[in-house]
C-alpha cells in the first residue's frame, strides 16, 4: 500500500471499510488508531517493530489469518 508512504501516525478511521486484502506496514510508523484498518478483508498483516502503539480496534472487522510481529519492511 504505497499511500501509507513514511508517515508515522495513521489516525482514527484512516483506512475504515476499504477492501483491503494485504497490508505492510512501512518502518517508518509508530502508531496506528482506532478502528484505523477496521471493516476491511486484511487476511495478511506484516507489523515491524517501530509500531509502538494500537489503538482498540484498528483491525476490527477484518479477515487475519497470516500475522508477522516485529518484522523489518
């Protein structure tokens, strides 16, 4: 997803209710808000260690079946 580009924050609601499938979060961000990535079909999430905070419920709504935690993308 090149429209999360190097920001660090992705706020409330961001991305709600996209159709999202697949998503790798870039290094570069640290924080993701609530409800962010909610009522998609994220099935793959790739999450590197910079991401230091997650709001309840950003993933909420969501198809995740492939998580990786603590990763360098």
């Amino acid at each position: 997803m090149d429209k999360l580009g190097s920001k660090t924050i992705i706020g409330a609601g961001a991305f709600s209710n996209n159709g999202l499938t697949a998503l790798s979060i870039p290094s570069s961000l640290t924080t993701i808000g609530y409800q962010a990535f909610s009522f998609n079909a994220i099935r793959s999430l790739v999450l590197p260690n910079s991401v230091v905070t997650i709001a309840d419920q950003a993933f909420y709504n969501n198809r995740i079946a492939s998580l990786s935690l603590g990763a360098s993308t």
